[in-house]
C-alpha cells in the first residue's frame, strides 16, 4: 500500500476492456508529511476520490485482482482503495 495525492485523471478513447467504465487517475507517492516521493502512475479509482484528495493506493496486481473479481488476466496493477482523512506521525 501506498499514500498518494491525486494529481489529475486520465481519458482514454482506446483501452483494453478491462478498463471500460473505469476512473483513472494519475497519484504522486508522498511521504508521511505530504512531500513527493517517487515518481508518479496510473491507478484505477474505486472510491470516487478526486485531484487533491490524499488516497490509500493498493499496487500488487494479485491484491487488485481479488479486489475487482475480474479473473486472472486483468491488466490492472494499481488500484485506490481508500480517501485518507489525516496522518499523524509519531
């Protein structure tokens, strides 16, 4: 898992079917104190998140399969399973 801000989302005309009725966003990694951390990527949103919210991102293509019940063959690794409303560091 990872945390993530949403940066933007993306429309594809053309994709594979597994991506049909989807959200796609674009979320950068941040650290625990809402800096960058590492480059940013495509996740499928399940949670109606938008750019700006900070979300909970799931990025192990097993995990995500179970997830969406869409068999073995899903061309899908990231998924955002989640909206953080805070982090508190200890």
């Amino acid at each position: 898992m990872k945390i993530c801000r949403v940066i933007g989302n993306v429309t594809a005309a053309v994709k594979h079917p597994a991506f049909d009725g989807q959200k796609l966003m674009i979320v950068q990694p941040i650290d625990p104190h809402g800096q960058d951390a590492g480059s940013s990527f495509l996740a499928v949103d399940r949670v109606q998140s938008g750019p700006g919210d900070t979300v909970l991102v799931m990025s192990e293509g097993n995990g995500v399969r179970q997830l969406m019940n869409m068999g073995d063959i899903l061309p899908i690794r990231s998924l955002v399973v989640g909206v953080v409303d805070s982090v508190d560091v200890g």
